[in-house]
C-alpha cells in the first residue's frame, strides 16, 4: 500500500514498494539446504521491509497443494525434473523467462549454477543481483564437465549482474581479485534460537542429553560423513552417540556408503532431515557439534548450532575460520585421526564445555536476519538505478 508523507507542508507520495522475484532455489519452507534456509529467511525479513516478493519454487520439491503465499511471500511453482546436474539449469532458465515477462523490479538469482544464466536476464532488460553462496565446482561429486559449467556461471553471474553478493569474506574477496568487480559482503543469518527442555526427539532415536555429537547436513561428499563415521568408530566410546541430521538430494553412491557405514558401526544414527522444535530439540541436548567437511561458503548449519550454545569441531577451512568462536576446534580435511582425538577427549571430558554467552551475544548480533535483509535491500536500490538502456556488457573486463 502506498504510504503519505509530509514534509515542508508538500505532501509527497511514497514510492511504490520495490517488485523482487527470487530464483535458482528449490523451494520453501522446510526444504533442506543452506540456501533454500537463507531464502526463507531473506525474503520473510525484505518483506517485512515492503518488499513485494515472489519467489520461483521447483516442482519437484514443493507438492502441488502446498498454499502459494508464505508469510506474504508469493510461491511460484514451476515445473522442474529432479535430475543432478539439470534441474537447477532448466529450472532457472525457465524462470528467467518467466521474469523476462512478469517484469520484476529485481531479478535476484541464488548460487553460481542458475547465474549462468545472468546475461540472458540483462538481455531482457532486467535488473540482476546474484549471490554467491559456495564454491559448488569444488565439491567431489561433479565431474569435469559440471565443474566447467559452475565456473561459467560464476563468470556470467560476476561479469553481468547489477548487483553482486557474497557470504563470506573469503569468498568476496577471492571473487573481486578474479573478476575486479564490487562483490558486497553480506553474511549468512540465524534466527532466534529456541532451547528446549523437551527430548521427544531424542527418546524416539535412542539418544541421550549431552551423549551425542551432532552434524546436521545433506548427505555429500562435500560434508565428508563418512570421515566423521570412521572417526567416531575409532574414538570406541560406547557411552556416546553419533546422530547424523540431514538427507541425500539424489540417490548417490556415496549416500549408500554413508548408509552402510551408519548400519555398521555401533552408536551411529541416522535421522534424515529434520527441521522446526525437533531440529531445536536437536541442538539444545548435543554434547558437540562437528562438520569435516572440504569446502563451504558460510554453513548456517554451524551458525545455529553455535547459537545454541554447542562447542564445535570444525574442519579447518576459511568459511568456518570467519564465523568460529575462541571455543572451536579445527581439524585438517580428511584427518581422520585429528578428528577422532579431538572427538576422544570430548568424549572422555568430565563435563560439556558450553559457548561464553557473550560470544554468542556477538554472533546474533553479526549475524541478525533483519539486518542482513536491511543490506540487501541497499544492493537492490543499486541494483535499480542502473542503466535500464539494455546493453548487455560486463561492467568491467574480467582478469586474463
């Protein structure tokens, strides 16, 4: 709704709320994956700001009955195979053209895959901002073909959008030396974490208060479970647990072995994707939170974790450096050994070591939902004031 202001005895229209269509997401809410939280999170929080949102959802991930408005966000749901390495291509593609006709304020495309498809929405005379989310052509499970095309649409995403943003320092930085482009920093968010003393979560999958360490995660060769797995076995304690939160997206061979190496080793659980009062219940009661794995932009599963207090073992990479507190531990990727020692002494310590409050005070602060929502919405006024002249160029060459 259009607002009145005065000023000066003139009474001044408002602008019209600012039209931004999401994409390059599977869908919401309750759909596992860092960056279909940070959507949820990010469009709920811009339109509190009066942002009037439309977010395009993938067939496959959002059943056809589900309500088509989310907390004042409009669902769009369009079709989308459920197929690796195609989906997120066709999908995006397809959305982008539907862009190219609904006409929105803001085209805003989510991770390096869609962005390839930035300068097809500049041909249509939209206004583009992409975030970059992770390094996706270092993760295990692509092959050289799949790498060759998220390296592409990290250049087309970085080169042509009006707008760029990026998760982590790490990451801004290494995308403004590569392509000597403005990437503007904003950081993943968390919500309010809400410890409970319930543990009906945890009597239904045989767990017990501070007896557990915790990894919530999909099941990838990027969050390296099955080093966890061998590092819990070797640690021997049969008073601990291990509980793995989180499912695979495909059917993989990687996710069987996670699957059979769960079934053979004693202590382990496996309890697929969890999200709401049982994922809460989940990280109130873990004695230690770990994820090993060998690349990440900004993991919001660390982040919550943290939010509740839980000490964590981290595998030793930039992303998790950027947001750990004094009280972490790292490891070397794929170390298993390191890992199983500084699981041990977890184990064998006489009482859990809880994050400082005021560490953690800081943590929300930095990491405030609304505010990063109040920084997005700088990049889109940005974004919206550029050249609507319709030329389709970088707005700088990219590094030889």
């Amino acid at each position: 709704m259009t607002t009145i202001e005065q000023w000066s005895g003139t009474t001044l229209a408002a602008p019209p709320p600012l039209r931004v269509t999401m994409l390059g997401l599977r869908g919401f809410p309750n759909v596992q994956g860092g960056v279909e939280n940070h959507a949820q999170h990010l469009s709920s929080e811009l339109a509190e700001l009066g942002c009037e949102m439309e977010v395009i959802v993938r067939s496959a991930y959002v059943p056809s009955g589900s309500s088509r408005t989310w907390r004042n966000i409009r669902l769009v749901r369009l079709w989308s195979p459920r197929v690796k390495g195609l989906e997120a291509l066709l999908h995006t593609f397809l959305g982008v053209l539907r862009a190219g006709w609904t006409r929105p304020d803001i085209l805003h495309i989510h991770a390096v895959g869609p962005a390839l498809f930035t300068p097809l929405a500049r041909a249509f005379g939209l206004h583009v901002v992409v975030t970059h989310h992770v390094l996706n052509y270092e993760n295990e499970k692509w092959g050289p073909m799949a790498r060759a095309l998220l390296r592409l649409g990290e250049y087309a995403g970085m080169v042509f959008a009006n707008g760029r943003i990026a998760v982590s320092q790490s990451l801004a930085e290494r995308m403004q030396q590569a392509y000597r482009v403005p990437v503007r920093l904003i950081p993943n968010g968390i919500g309010e974490p809400h410890p409970t003393g319930s543990t009906a979560t945890l009597s239904a999958f045989g767990l017990t208060p501070n007896r557990y360490a915790l990894v919530v995660a999909r099941i990838d060769e990027q969050k390296r479970q099955l080093d966890l797995i061998e590092a819990f076995a070797r640690a021997g304690q049969s008073t601990w647990k291990l509980a793995i939160v989180g499912g695979a997206d495909y059917r993989s061979e990687y996710a069987r072995k996670v699957a059979r190496a769960a079934q053979d080793t004693a202590g382990v659980v496996m309890l697929g994707h969890q999200s709401g009062e049982a994922l809460a219940e989940l990280y109130t009661h873990a004695g230690v939170f770990v994820l090993p794995s060998s690349h990440e932009g900004q993991p919001i599963a660390v982040l919550e974790a943290m939010s509740y207090g839980c000490p964590a073992i981290l595998s030793d990479i930039p992303a998790h450096r950027e947001i750990a507190t004094a009280s972490a531990q790292f490891v070397g990727i794929g170390d298993v050994a390191d890992l199983t020692r500084k699981l041990d002494a977890v184990f064998c310590a006489s009482t859990t070591q809880r994050m400082d409050p005021v560490e953690r005070e800081r943590l929300m602060r930095l990491h405030d939902w609304r505010q990063i929502a109040r920084q997005t919405f700088e990049v889109y006024r940005a974004a919206a004031s550029a050249s609507r002249a319709g030329e389709l160029k970088p707005a700088r060459p990219p590094r030889p």
